[in-house]
C-alpha cells in the first residue's frame, strides 16, 4: 500500500480581527486632525469624521475584549492574563467616553459651527481611561509568553498605543479652552497631538497580527 500523503500546513500571519476596527477609526481621527481637511469639511463634516472613528474604535475594543474567550479576571487567572483583561476593559471605557464626547462635539458642530473649540479634541477622560490601558498593556506584555495568546500584546504594540496615549493626553490639554480668553490653550499642540496619536495607534493597528494555521 503506498504511503497516505499527508496536506501540508503551512503558517501564515494576518492582521487581528480587532486590528481593522483601530486602523480605519485611526485613519479617521488622523485625517480629522488635519487642518485643510477640516478647512475642507467644515466644523460638521470634520466631527462627523471623528464620531464615525471613534465608533471603529469602540467596535475594535469590544472585539478585543470579547473574543479573547476569557470571563471576568479571577482568584486563578496569572497576573499577565489579569492585566491583559482590564487593559482591554479599561480601553473600551475609554471608546465610550470618546463615543460620548465626538457626538457631544458633532452636536455642538451643527449648533454653532463658528464657535471656538467646535472641532472635537480628545476629552480628558477618555485619555485617561487609555493611559491606564497602556499601563496595564505594559503589565500584560512583561509576561506575555503566560497570555491566553502569546500574540495579543508585542512590545511594538504597546509602546506605540502607549506613545499614542500620551499624545492624545497632550491633545486633550491642548484643546482646552481658557474661560477668560475663550482660547484654546495650544491650537498647535490640539492639532499635533490628535494626529501624531491616530498615527501610532494606526501603526499599531497594522503591526498586530496572528498566527493562522492553513492546509
């Protein structure tokens, strides 16, 4: 009898299911930061841009939250995995306070489209919620060979969604507007903050991949 020949499996790495929810909301928040674009757009235009990426985001954190296959953090769960869990809940917090502040931003852009500081800018809380994440991410990613998915933190990933973080905190401190003056604090830094995070947070996005086994 001859010999049964056996399919070959090859390997292959593919974006992750959540990596195409953070590249397009990303693409969406960098392209809103621009300012011929916004010149472009207008003020509605421009915050109708920034609400449909953070929908994308938000999308992106539930699929990352949710499909890991884990339940709530537990008295069993490694540490490495515990952090990975609340840097992923922390973060889709994080996309729902940017869902409340972008339509809160888009509402105001159709109300009064002239008004200082109409064009959204990230909110401080929703800053927060991902500074936290990234610190966390950092927690998680010391010991990510004990991960439910040794790939679902890299030390690429991390560092650019923390450096992303940062510059969209930076952004937030920018864009606040000072009661006395009804100015923005730093336009400059507003703009440059929002855009230079969307960037890192859209590498990020291309850099996360995963193993795919195919016959």
């Amino acid at each position: 009898m001859g010999e049964t020949t056996r399919p070959r499996v090859t390997t292959v790495r593919r974006l992750r299911r959540e990596a195409w929810g953070f590249a397009v909301g990303s693409a969406c928040f960098f392209a809103g930061a621009l300012p011929w674009y916004a010149d472009r757009l207008g003020a509605v235009g421009t915050n109708a841009t920034f609400l449909t990426g953070s929908i994308f985001f938000t999308l992106a954190a539930f699929i990352q939250l949710s499909l890991s296959g884990r339940v709530a953090p537990h008295a069993k769960m490694n540490q490495a995995d515990r952090a990975d869990w609340w840097a992923a809940a922390v973060q889709f917090a994080g996309t729902l306070l940017f869902n409340i502040s972008t339509g809160a931003a888009f509402a105001a852009a159709i109300a009064r489209p002239d008004a200082v500081g109409a064009g959204w800018r990230p909110d401080a809380w929703g800053s927060l919620a991902f500074l936290v994440s990234s610190t966390l991410a950092v927690i998680a990613t010391k010991d990510r060979g004990r991960l439910w998915d040794t790939d679902a933190r890299t030390w690429h990933g991390t560092w650019l969604n923390a450096a992303g973080s940062i510059a969209f905190a930076a952004s937030a401190i920018g864009a606040y507007v000072v009661p006395d003056s009804g100015d923005l604090v730093s336009q400059l830094w507003a703009n440059l903050g929002t855009a230079i995070g969307a960037l890192c947070f859209f590498t990020a996005a291309l850099l996360s991949r995963r193993t795919i086994s195919k016959e």
